[in-house]
C-alpha cells in the first residue's frame, strides 16, 4: 500500500513540474528568437560600419541562443504531455550547455551565464519536489 502511494505522489509530482515547466518555459523560445534577431542586428550595423567592427562572437553567440529556443521546442512538448521529470532535465541540460556556451564564445558574459545555469534549479523550487532532484540540479548548474 506504501509502494502504491509513493507511486501516485511520484506520478501527480510529475504532472505538477509539467504544469509548471509548461507556464514557464513556453515563452522561451520567442524570446531567444527575438534576442536572436537583435544580436543579427547588431551584427550588421557594426559590419556597416556604424558601431565598430564586427566580432564573429555576435554570430556564435546568436547561434548559442538559437540552439536554446530549438532545444525548448521538445521540452514544451514533453511539459504540455505532464513528463514533467523528463522534460525538466532536458530544459536543466539545455539551460546548462547554453551557459557553458555563451561562456566559451563570450568570456564577457560570464555573469549572465551563470544566471541562466541557475534557472532551471529556482524552478523546481516552486513545484516542491524532492531533495534529491534539487540537489542534482544544484550541482549541474
């Protein structure tokens, strides 16, 4: 009867960080298209001529935030099916190769790097899942 139990709350846990993912991560990929087009932009003003000389880092980096709205497009998929433990890994995952990324590609841009590793972890704050999970998510950002 325990093993029964332990089971269901595992279960309406998993659908609960679904529920949660898919509020949150949905708008994810937009927005990177957006940042996405912003730094394209900023590259061919700066290829124009008009602010400075162009860096290759803009288009790696553009790249690096196109890789991040593509890789939430399964992630949103598996949250709206209530998957929730498998879809949080893969946002944990995406979240931190994107900031592992941007880091490689910008050394500038370490503090925003590390606040997006941090991201998938304060998530799963609010769906109040287990320790262990948390823990694990801790360590990978």
């Amino acid at each position: 009867m325990n093993q029964f139990r332990s089971a269901f709350e595992d279960q309406t846990a998993d659908e609960r960080l679904g529920d949660t993912l898919f509020a949150t991560v949905q708008y994810i990929p937009p927005l990177s298209i957006l940042v996405a087009i912003g730094f394209l932009i900023i590259y061919f003003i700066s290829q124009a001529g008009l602010v400075g000389n162009p860096s290759w880092q803009l288009l790696a980096v553009t790249g690096v935030v196109l890789f991040l709205a593509i890789s939430h497009l399964p992630i949103i998929n598996l949250a709206r099916n209530k998957q929730g433990y498998l879809a949080y890994w893969m946002h944990a995952a995406a979240m931190f190769l994107t900031g592992l990324f941007l880091v490689l590609f910008w050394q500038g841009i370490i503090l925003v790097a590390i606040l997006i590793a941090w991201i998938a972890p304060v998530t799963l704050i609010a769906t109040r899942i287990r320790r262990l999970y948390f823990s694990l998510s801790v360590l990978l950002g």
